[in-house]
C-alpha cells in the first residue's frame, strides 16, 4: 500500500484533536438530547452544556456571551454578518466595502447585495498583499454601513492592521467585520479592543470539528436572520444547535490557545526551513509580505512549469493546495490580485503548517518539489 502523502494543507482544514473528539463523545450518545427540549432533564442538561460552550468561547474571545452565535462555519457566519447587518440597517445606508483578496464567502454575499441594489466598493491590495489604509479611509461615504476585511488571508497568510482598520471604522460609525476563520486558534485575537464588530471563525481551522462555527457581535449590533424557524441563538440563527459540534468547538478553543505561542515558535521555525530550502532550488518566488504573516503559511509561484502538471504531480506525495480549498479549481483570485498572471497563480503552491508537522515532513516535502522541478523543467 502507498505511503499517504505529507499533510501540508492544515488552512483548509486541521485534524480533529483527539481531546477533542472524546470531549464530544458522550454527547453523540448517551447524553444525546435537543437543548431546546426544556420540559426534561436530558434536554436541560444538553441546553446547559450549550450555554456552558458558548461562555468557554466568550471567555477566550474577551467578549460577553450573549454575542456568541453559533453557526455550520465561517462561510454562514460570514453569511449572517454581511446580509445580517446590511438588511438591520438599511435605514442607515446601501454602501458596502471590502477587499479583493477575501474569502469567497465574503466577496460573494456582497456581490449578491450589490445585484440587489447596495453599492459595492471592492479595494485593491498592494503588491505584498496587505491593504492600503488611506484608500479604505477615501472610500467611506455617509451611506457606508459596513466595512469587510478579513484578519489573516486564507491562501497568503498576511495579517492585515486590525486594530487600524477598527479605529478607522469606529471613527466613521461604520460596523466592521472581519472573518477570522484562519487566525482565531492561532494567536490571542481580542476582538472589541481592536474595533471588530462582527468576527467569524471556523471550527476545523483550528483542531476542532467540521461544520461548526460562530458569529461573534460586539454590544449593541444586530443583524437580521439569514435562517427563519425555531428562532434558536436568541432570534438570530434557527435551527436544532449541533451540541456534540458545539461542545468540541469550545474544548478546541481553549487546547488551540493553549499551544499558539510555542506551537507559533515551532512552526515558523519548520516555515523558514521550507521557505530557505524551496529558494534555493531557484525559480520560487514568495507571494504576499513574510512580516507580518502567519507563522504557519507559506505560498510561493515556481517558475518554468505549468501549474496543471505541477499539482498532478503533487499531489501523489504532498497534501498541498493550488488556492482556497473553495476556489473550484479556478487560478487563484488572491494571486491575481496581487499582481500574478493567470499562469503564475495556476504554478502557485500553499503550504499549510500544523501541530502535527515534523522536521521530516518539511525535508520529505523539500524532496519532492527538488525531484519533480527538475523533470518538469
């Protein structure tokens, strides 16, 4: 049987910590129940333990509990905040911002609102891929209501000014949100001292389970719900809550925050082995600035080959991605924003860091890339 390949593809999505999976496991079974059956002991137990998960997360986050709102990911969270807080505040204006380089999930909600009638301003980013605060300061208007930046870039690692980028929309009275999916986990992100007034984050980005996720509202904002029903997440979010997927978000939380500092020393370490050794095979040049970034990324476009036969030789020894694990197998949007050629973004490669990660997975991976460059060049 073939050796499996090198896991290099922790942005898109981590292991499930074992803690956690056995933090989840009475809660699959024999303390299964729905927390909104409040007429039973069973069903007041599971409530609790929402109620007890949702505090856990409030406490990482330095933010009150009742602005925890629990989501299937980062994609409906993202979902909830842009639609959310365009439909609450419609009286205030139809002017959105946000930047090229974002997640899907957020250029694609605010493309859907401008083909309803809000104006979009869609920012470019500079060549390191980070944003340029004057343009987003000349680009607010009376009419602007929200404001879209995510904190760490999905496929490139940088790490935009939040706290700038709060004060700026603080000044104005502007809401601002920031998808937070591959930063929360990783490093302390407290998001009311830098402004943040809709954050999202993703579960699975940081140890936890698949398809759990939170929206968190600082004091004060609303949004509109994007799901109607049971009225579940105090208005906000109907739907049975995923107790199990809930509880394992909060265990991964806490086990994620736990480690980021040495976990963060350690794999820069294991990063800047790989980023050395993949430029001195030549032709490998880095996308994105490499301060400030984060310390588990690394994206680079190889020169000479062609990005189909690059990937298909990948991918029979590295679990690496092309982009976004949500791109459909597009040139990445993010590369060509930055000034990369449809042919340069197709060459290009992430690599994606995590707990896991060896010394000797970082010189497999070296290997690999030195022996396939040199047949496919």
């Amino acid at each position: 049987m073939a050796a499996a390949p090198i896991y290099l593809d922790h942005q898109a999505s981590t292991p499930c910590d074992p803690a956690v999976v056995a933090a989840m496991a009475p809660w699959w079974t024999e303390r299964a129940a729905n927390p909104s059956s409040r007429g039973h002991r069973p069903g007041l137990d599971a409530a609790a333990a929402v109620e007890a998960a949702r505090g856990r997360l409030a406490a990482a986050l330095a933010v009150p509990a009742e602005g925890v709102v629990f989501t299937s990911g980062a994609t409906e969270a993202d979902n909830l905040a842009i639609k959310g807080l365009a439909e609450a505040r419609l009286d205030r204006g139809r002017h959105l911002i946000t930047v090229a380089t974002e997640h899907r999930a957020v250029l694609d909600p605010c493309r859907y609102l401008e083909r309803l009638g809000f104006a979009l301003t869609v920012l470019p980013v500079q060549p390191d891929g980070l944003l340029d605060l004057d343009r987003l300061a000349a680009a607010l208007r009376p009419d602007t209501v929200l404001v879209s930046v995510m904190a760490a870039n999905n496929e490139i690692g940088v790490l935009q000014p939040l706290a700038a980028i709060g004060a700026l929309c603080g000044r104005h009275g502007v809401a601002f949100h920031c998808d937070g999916a591959q930063l929360v986990g990783h490093g302390p992100l407290r998001p009311l001292e830098l402004g943040i007034d809709l954050l999202s984050l993703s579960g699975h980005k940081f140890g936890g389970p698949q398809g759990i996720g939170a929206l968190v509202l600082a004091p004060g904002v609303t949004v509109a719900p994007q799901l109607h029903g049971g009225g579940q997440e105090g208005g906000r979010r109907s739907g049975t809550p995923p107790l199990p997927l809930i509880v394992g978000l909060a265990e991964a939380l806490d086990r994620a925050l736990a480690d980021a500092p040495s976990r963060g020393v350690r794999l820069l370490a294991l990063r800047e082995r790989l980023r050395v050794g993949l430029e001195a095979l030549g032709g490998v040049s880095l996308n994105g600035a490499l301060t400030p970034r984060l310390a588990h990324n690394l994206n680079v476009t190889v020169a000479g080959v062609e990005g189909g036969a690059l990937h298909r030789q990948l991918r029979r020894w590295l679990a690496v991605s092309g982009g976004s694990a949500c791109s459909s197998g597009e040139p990445s949007h993010v590369l060509q924003a930055l000034g990369r050629s449809r042919h340069e973004a197709a060459a290009s490669v992430r690599f994606g860091l995590g707990r896991d990660t060896s010394e000797a997975d970082i010189d497999g991976a070296l290997a690999v890339v030195s022996r396939l460059l040199q047949d496919l060049r």
